[in-house]
C-alpha cells in the first residue's frame, strides 16, 4: 500500500520530508481513515510520514483562556483530559462518539478534521468552538479560521507540504456552555445521520452569543446563523428554542442517501438542536442520557488503557525510516520476546503478525477496524492492528492473545470465557479477550455499563453477547474474591 514509511524524530525533520517528497507523501497519525483508503484505492501514497513518535505533540494546555491541542492528540485523550471536559465539553463529547475504544486510542482529532468528511463530529464541536488552526511548512507558518479550511467534500486548503501542528480555540468562561449531540444508526462505531454542537454566551440572564454548528447535512459542517441570531438578546425559554430549532432545520441542506432521506434528516436537525438546548437550559448537558441521545460523557469511560497513562512513548533524537525490499527490519517486543522481521515495511501490523511470526491468534474480520477481531496491545494501549502499518510497531511492546497466558495458566479473562461458554465459533473471542483483559487491567472492577463500552468495538457475529459480558464480570469476581486484581503484562 506505500513503498516507504518515515518515522521522523521532530517537526522540523516531518516538515523536510514534506518539502522532498511532495504530493506523493501523506502524513500518518492514527491511519485511521488513511489506511481504509489506502486498502481500498481511494489513494496513493507512496510515502508516509509519521509524526506520532515525536515528542510533545500529543498533549492540550492552556495559556491566557487559550486552549491549544497538539496533533497527535487522539480521541480518548480529549475524553479523559479534565481541561478538555470541563471547559470544551462539545469537543470531548463528540470524542467520545467517535468509533471504539481501541479506534479512538490511534484516531487523532487533527486527522479527523483532515479527512473533511461533513459526517465528522469532531468539526462540528470545534467549529461551534470557534477553532483555528495552525499551518506549517518549511516555507513559513499560516493560521485560519476552522470553518475556512473547508472547501468542498473531503477538500481543504491544506497544501501538500503544510502539517497541522494546533488547533486552539477559547476555553469556556464562567459564563459560557456548550453541548454535541449525536445520531447515529448504532450505539457505537457510527457515522452521524446528523450531528450538531451549540455553544452559548450568557450575561445578566440573557443570551449574549450563540453558536451552532450541523453536520451531515451540506457538503461541509455549516453553521445555522439564523438560528444563533434567535437566540440572542433574550432568555432560553421553552418558545425561543422550539423557533431557534425550526430555524436550525432550515438551514440544513441535506442529500438522500442509503443512510437516510432528507428530510428525515432535516427533520433531526430540529429534535437534536432543541435537545441540545433543553439540556443547556436545564444545566444538564454534561449528563445527558445515553439511552435519549448518546452523548452524555459516562462517569470514569473506559478507555482501555491497561496500566499506561494513554501516551505512547515517543522516539529519542533520531528518525527511523522503513522500505519496502529494504535493510532495515522492523525491531520490537512481542509476547515478551524480541524479534526482528525484515521486509515487513509495506505490511500492517496484523499480517505482519499472521504472515511473519505465525501468530494467528489475531484475526482479520473486516481489515477496516470495525469488528475488533484483531485487537491487540501496543505499550499496554489496545489498539487495531489491521490499522495500525507494522513500522509503527518498531520499538514497541506488542502483546497477542497468545502471550496473555503465564506459567501454564490461562488470563482469567480467557479461563472465564470457558467457564461461561462465551467461545462459540471463536473467530472474534480473541479480539474480545484482548479487550477484557485490557478493561481489568484499567478498571478491575467495572460496572455492567463499562464492561459494554469497553468490548464496543468488538462484534460477535453469533450474537453472543450476553456470555462474552458476563465471561468479563466472572473475571473480575474471580480476581475480587481472590484478593487481587487482574493478571497483566508490565510494559517497560
């Protein structure tokens, strides 16, 4: 799928290999998108570059009511970022709706809004937040305003050798609230029908600003300025945001597609908008029920991290590059062991663990990362190895469903799938248990609603859920009543 993968070691290095290798380059974070349209043709890319091992990049700050993301920054990290909850909370909620968890653990914000898809969730919230972004190359520097980066469906303005290294936008005052809602057509890993993200400005009981941003329903995220300028000069009364709502569907510009009709769509403009400020105006919109509308952040999400903080280490002061047919072997950790695999550069990590180490356990169920079934650990991190290019892999801790038992005995995870009779054809119990285990390991003692969100990522094409759940809470009874908790691998 590309012919050379980079892995620089600072901006200034991904920004040189930009300039040298110009449209035939793409940038790589979490691949996400990238790799999917890769498999599928939808782009060449010769050359990647990664930017995901060059330090600090990855985090959010705040400086003077500023708050500033990096571009490496993935989805889980906004949702478990206390700046990012309590004072962008659109954002971190429309994090939250984005994909899996172990999606959302390579998914970064900034290839979210690169791909420009008008389906995006993280667009709407952040153009409701009023974002700009930060351009760089070797020539120089550019920032702009969120909304003008856009210009068609899945086009920007970001030219061939620019990187986006921020995304800042102001964090919430004490007078201002926010709230992302969501439909979708399953509770997890779907692409918004339609989406929407209000922002409000409060002074002496009134409204004092408004911003709502729609998507899904024009070819870019648009914001409904009608609809803001209804609600500004007066209270959020039951009156004043039925008409902001009608407002709202009238702007929203939909297409029919197999997802959804247009006006169905236009029609949810108006249920999700007012929705959105019903909950601001009852103060509720950071608890908002997932079972009304599934954007509510839940209390402690699990994010399946195992024992890490979320953060992949990041490279010393040296870049590494990896060829196809080249010298340079793909060096890392698996199941304890380490190994060198050569001409594995042009591989993803899933066939470079099926085809080079034999390790089968590891399934492709979708190659796309919607089923889970090749779920594995990378640093402790649960992570989709069908999206995950084996370069990335160099230097990493990897660890398998074979490498969960120790000693002769099973993970309790895996002893407790047999004991509840939760393997039934089998081809997605691996990617299941990888998921438990990873879930224990984070929260020893989940409740039912985290053990769900946890394996949401994986699909069990038997219907079985009901055991593979309760297979996961045996494992931590079993673990409770033995006085420890569960067995993990240490990551250096």
């Amino acid at each position: 799928m590309w012919k050379t993968y980079h892995t620089p070691a600072s901006i200034e290095e991904a920004l040189r290999l930009l300039a040298e290798h110009g449209p035939e380059a793409r940038v790589i974070a979490g691949g996400t998108d990238l790799l999917v349209e890769l498999r599928r043709g939808v782009r060449q890319a010769p050359v990647l570059i990664d930017v995901t091992r060059i330090g600090g990049l990855d985090g959010a700050r705040l400086d003077e009511s500023v708050i500033h993301i990096g571009p490496t920054v993935t989805h889980n990290q906004v949702v478990a970022c206390a700046l990012l909850t309590s004072r962008a909370l659109p954002l971190a909620q429309a994090c939250w709706q984005v994909g899996t968890p172990a999606l959302r653990n390579r998914a970064t914000v900034v290839g979210n809004l690169v791909t420009a898809s008008p389906a995006n969730d993280t667009i709407t919230a952040l153009c409701a937040l009023d974002a700009f972004l930060t351009l760089r190359s070797v020539g120089g520097e550019r920032i702009i305003p969120l909304e003008g980066f856009y210009q068609g469906v899945r086009r920007t303005d970001l030219q061939p050798d620019e990187l986006v290294t921020e995304i800042a936008f102001p964090a919430f005052q004490a007078n201002q609230r926010g709230a992302f809602v969501k439909l979708g057509l399953r509770r997890a890993h779907a692409i918004a029908l339609v989406n929407a993200a209000v922002v409000l400005t409060s002074e002496a009981g009134l409204i004092a600003r408004a911003r709502i941003a729609l998507g899904s329903v024009a070819p870019t995220i648009i914001r409904s300025r009608a609809a803001e300028e209804a609600l500004v000069g007066g209270a959020l009364t039951a009156e004043r945001i039925a008409r902001t709502a009608d407002l709202a569907a009238l702007t929203a510009a939909p297409i029919d597609d197999v997802r959804a009709g247009a006006a169905y769509r236009r029609e949810m403009v108006r249920v999700l908008v007012r929705r959105a400020l019903s909950a601001l105006q009852a103060g509720a919109e950071g608890s908002m029920s997932p079972a009304a509308q599934r954007s509510g952040l839940p209390h402690n999400p699990p994010m399946l991290w195992g024992h890490s903080d979320g953060h992949f280490p990041h490279l010393g002061a040296r870049g590494l590059r990896h060829s196809e047919g080249g010298p340079e072997p793909i060096e890392c950790t698996v199941n304890g062991e380490r190994v060198a695999i050569g001409d594995a550069a042009s591989k993803t990590l899933l066939d470079m663990l099926r085809e080079d180490l034999g390790l089968t356990g590891t399934k492709e169920g979708c190659g796309e990362g919607e089923c889970g079934a090749c779920t594995v650990w990378m640093d402790g991190i649960a992570v989709l190895a069908c999206l995950v290019p084996a370069p990335r892999a160099h230097g990493t801790e990897i660890v398998t469903v074979e490498g969960l038992a120790r000693g002769g005995e099973l993970h309790p995870v895996q002893q407790a799938f047999i004991d509840e009779g939760a393997v039934q054809c089998g081809y997605c119990t691996p990617g299941f248990v990888m998921a438990g285990a990873n879930l224990l390991a984070e929260i020893p003692h989940p409740t039912g609603e985290q053990i769900i969100a946890g394996l949401s990522g994986n699909l069990c094409r038997c219907t079985g859920y009901y055991t593979i759940v309760r297979a996961v809470e045996r494992a931590a009874e079993v673990e409770s009543a033995n006085g420890s908790t569960p067995q993990t691998l240490s990551v250096p």
